[in-house]
C-alpha cells in the first residue's frame, strides 16, 4: 500500500512538473515570438528554430499560443501592423492564429486608442500586403472598431488611396458610418481624388452624421477648397443646416473660409441680407480668430456697400441689419455701425471694432449659439489680461445668463463659466488682482447669486431622478460651492442698509429651499465651514483655497442658519 502510494504521488509529482516545464517552454517561445514579430524587418521571415520550436507543437497549441496577447496585441497583430507578410502567412497558415482576433491600436496623429482587427490595423497602417493575405484567408473587410469605424472608413481618414480601392474590389461598405455617423466621404475631405474616388462609386455626398453635419460642412470646415467644388459639382446641399444650424455659407464664415464663401456666392443666389450678414460675420471671425484687421475691415466694407445698394445689394434701398435686437449693457449700449463713415470712425479704435464684432456674432448667430458664447468668454479672458477686470465681469456674466437659460446649470460648460467668475471675483476681492481695486460691485455679486441661485431648485428636483449622470451630480456641487462663496462676498461688499437686506433676503430665500449637495447632502451651512470648499476654475492656472467661514465673515452662518420650523 505505501509503494502504491508512493508511486501515486511520485507521478501527480512528476505530472506537475512536466506541465511547469511546458508551461515555461510555451513563455520562452512566446516571447520570442513577439520579440520576432515586433522588431523584424519588412519581408523577414520568422527564425528557422522559432520555427522549428512552433512546428513541433501540437495544432491546437500553436493556435493557443498565437492567441495569447502582451500589452493587448497578439502576434498577429503585432505582425499586421509591422508590414511583415511572411510572418502573417506563417502565423494564419501554419499556427492557425485567429485573424478575427481584436488588438489594441493607438492612432499615431490624436494618441486614441481603439480596439480593431488585424485587417483593420493594416489597412490603417497601408499594409496592402498584408491586408491581401488576410482577405485571401476570409478576413471580414467590413469587421469595425470599437467606435464602428470599417476598415475601408479608417483608411480613407489616413488617404491611403491603394488599400481603399483594394476594399472596394473586396466588397468593403463605403455607406457604413461609424457610431457618430461619420461616413467615409467625410474622411476623405482632405483628399480630392479620394473623394472623387467615392462618388464614382455612389457614396451619398448629402448623408449627415449624428450633429447633422453633412460632408460638406467638414470639407469648409478645414477650408478644402477643391474639395468643395467638387461635392458642389456632384450635387452637395449647401443649404442643409447643422444641429447648431450652420449651413455651408454659415460654416465658411465661421472658419474664415473667405475663398470658400466668394466660391458659394458665385453658385447659389443668396439674398442681398443674407451675402451682408455673411460678409459681416466673416470679417467678425477674421478679427476675432485671425487677428486680421485690415481682412475684416475689407468684408465689413463689403457687406456695407451690399446694404446700401451695391455690389449686389437691391438698386438703392437699404437691406436693414435683421433681428434688431436693444442694446447689450455688457457692451456698454453700443449699436453696430450703420454707414461707411461710422465703420471707419471705428476702425482706429481697436476696442471698438471687437464691440462691434460681438454684436455682429449676436445678431446674426444669435445670442445663445455656441460660437457667440465662446466669443464672449474668449473677449472677456482678453479684458482680464488687460485689466479690465469690470470689463471682463459684464461680458462672462452675460455668457453665464445665456448658458444656465440654455443648458442650465448641469452643464459641464455653464459649470466653468460660473466657477471662473466666481473665482475672478474672489481674487479681486482679495486683492490678488493688479488694478483690480473696487471690485467686485455688490450689484455685480448680487446678479450673478441670482443667476446661480434661481436654478439650483428645479436643478436639484432633476438630480432626484434615478439612475443619476455622475457627471450631472459632480457639476451641480461644484455650482452650489460657488454659491456658498458668492454668499460671502454678498455680505463682504454690501457697505449700506438696503444692499445687507437685499443679501439677506436673497440667501434667505435660497436656504428655504433647502438645496444640499448632490453627494454627500451637506446643507449650503455645512458648505460655509468646511475646509474643503474650494474653487477651481479651467480659465485660470493655478488653485484657489478659500474658506467661506473666516473670522472676516462671521456674520455669514447667520445668513445661511436653516429657517426655523412651521408653528
């Protein structure tokens, strides 16, 4: 009996032993394997005792072999991406490796990173060998990434003009989109034998993504001239509108695009108000994003002369500036220019041709399109650096009253528009701020307490709804910590009688509201003295550590107390 026990553990023993030595044996071939396949030449083939070590195996455990991955490639795909066609037919024909087999990719121009096929990263790669043997071995030409992008789509976005013709003659989709609705046109924009490549073969010139973009709006959007002609040639929309409702004349003003605009004045027969706004708008992003003067100066005068008559405009009558829209008290009550003359009263005056341009953005895109509101943060940011800081105040104020009536406070951009001009607040308070003297005023803190404080409620009421958008949670505490530090700077500022009772009664009216943190249900009282509370703000580098409940500010716990409970 102890010889037959001892014989039994003597061979459990050995057993694991052998499959410890396998196991190691497999480690060695593999990472040779990977080490052959990453750093072989173009053409090479794998070493004759690599190959030797792998044809020993049994099928089924060079298939597993070629299946195990490092870093979240396998060998073949590691070869694909190299080029290496010798070692790709050795793997798929005699190891078996799976050629379906998903591998991480990182895009060499934005650093993304997707998760593909082998065929999809050597059609990314312009690896036209390689990607012959593998659709000669029934690779799936039309197998898409993690974001839906087919192989044929991501070559079109690298031009590799070969491999799309090879995809195409192998069956390959050029109508799929990916999960965006990016269709392969839209790849190509950058490419006009690409795209004409496309059309002959029926992709659809007017398809639009998910923000409504057709391929037209991107060939403008990256002032691809040619390209524009030519889907213009072959039937493009001009007229079709994007989800922020810019068409094509729209897209080319807002890029600068000026060749682009002159080339759709000369296709479509834009009214005479519609080629006055354009030109307007045109010269606006010409100043504003090209700090180009005397360009925008040339379009303004452009569009003048188009609204009195000329070039194009109606014979004589004046085409009137469309929405009228009352003066903006962030822009100090300026009104555009009407006449030649007024336009070059401004012209020397560099402040007032950015008023101007930002009365231009708002009338024509009106005032709650996206572009305006950057505008107005990006020109504010310019006051701020300049020192003027009341200047900068006005217009982000404004830019927050757009956003929280558009968005509401649960976006992540009307979030960053608060907390900076909270903190710009704050630190001219604080003195932090050179020539920042006097600020903030009491009726500027007040507004912006206002602004914020009117929609935390309904803001709250969304966030009881479950599931809860983490995201969503995050941005409402970090509006409600603003809160908390405008409440000091209420009772910081207010030098009279009336101002105290204004502040008073309007944090009053917030605390019965009984508004609390999204994550950890702290009341606006917990908020005011914890050393935590802090601002960060995106528009400015470096941190801001304040705690609302100073020494300076004891009289604020009074304002936020919790109201007494009904008799």
């Amino acid at each position: 009996m102890w010889e037959e026990g001892g014989s039994s553990s003597g061979g459990t023993s050995g057993g694991a032993a052998k499959a410890f030595l396998d196991m190691a044996k497999h480690d060695a071939v593999f990472n040779e394997l990977m080490q052959e396949c990453r750093h072989s030449a173009p053409g090479a083939r794998l070493s004759a005792k690599l190959r030797t070590a792998l044809e020993r195996m049994s099928p089924r455990e060079r298939r597993v072999l070629c299946d195990r991955k490092r870093d979240g490639c396998a060998p073949l795909f590691v070869a694909c991406k190299r080029g290496n066609v010798e070692i790709v037919e050795y793997l798929v024909h005699v190891c078996d490796a799976d050629i379906e087999q998903r591998g991480v990719y990182e895009v060499p121009d934005d650093r993304s990173v997707h998760t593909v096929t082998p065929l999809w990263c050597a059609a990314v790669s312009g690896r036209l060998e390689v990607l012959r043997a593998l659709a000669d071995a029934g690779a799936d030409v039309n197998a898409g990434s993690d974001s839906g992008s087919t192989p044929v789509r991501s070559a079109c976005f690298m031009t590799h003009l070969d491999v799309v013709r090879f995809l195409v003659a192998r069956g390959a989709d050029i109508h799929r989109p990916n999960h965006n609705g990016g269709t392969c046109l839209i790849n190509s924009v950058q490419s006009v034998r690409l795209c004409a490549y496309l059309l002959e073969h029926g992709a659809e010139v007017n398809a639009r993504d998910t923000q409504l973009k057709t391929v037209l709006h991107y060939a403008i959007q990256e002032q691809r001239v040619e390209t524009v002609r030519l889907l213009l040639e072959h039937g493009a929309d001009p007229a079709l509108a994007s989800r922020a409702g810019d068409d094509a004349l729209r897209t080319a003003c807002l890029k600068g695009a000026a060749q682009v605009v002159s080339l759709l004045a000369g296709r479509v027969r834009y009214p005479a108000a519609r080629m006055a706004d354009a030109y307007e708008l045109l010269g606006s992003t010409l100043l504003d994003e090209f700090n180009d003067v005397t360009a925008a100066l040339a379009a303004w005068r452009r569009a003048t002369a188009i609204r009195h008559g000329g070039a194009g405009g109606p014979g004589g009558g004046y085409v009137a500036k469309r929405p009228v829209r009352a003066p903006c008290p962030a822009l100090g009550g300026a009104r555009e220019w009407r006449s030649l003359a007024e336009l070059e009263a401004a012209a020397t005056d560099m402040d007032a041709l950015r008023t101007q341009s930002l009365l231009v953005v708002a009338r024509v895109l009106s005032p709650d399109h996206k572009d305006t509101v950057f505008r107005l943060m990006y020109r504010g940011a310019s006051y701020a650096d300049a020192f003027r800081y009341q200047r900068c105040i006005d217009l982000w104020s404004w830019a927050l009253q757009i956003r929280i009536a558009k968005d509401s406070l649960l976006s992540t951009d009307t979030c960053h528009t608060a907390c900076a001009l909270t903190r710009l607040m704050l630190d001219a308070h604080g003195g932090r701020l050179e020539r920042g003297r006097g600020l903030p005023s009491f009726s500027d803190v007040l507004k912006i307490f206002n602004l914020l404080a009117d929609d935390l409620p309904e803001c709250q009421r969304l966030l009881e709804a479950r599931p809860v958008f983490k995201s969503q949670a995050d941005t409402f505490d970090r509006a409600l910590r603003c809160v908390t530090h405008l409440v000091y700077l209420l009772h910081e500022r207010a030098s009279t009688r009336g101002e105290r009772a204004a502040a008073a009664a309007a944090v009053t009216g917030l605390v019965r509201a009984d508004v609390r943190s999204a994550h950890t249900r702290d009341t606006l009282l917990h908020l005011c003295v914890s050393r935590l509370n802090v601002i960060r703000s995106t528009y400015f580098a470096d941190e801001l550590d304040v705690t609302v409940s100073t020494a300076r500010a004891a009289g604020v716990p009074a304002l936020v107390a919790e109201p007494s409970r009904p008799s």
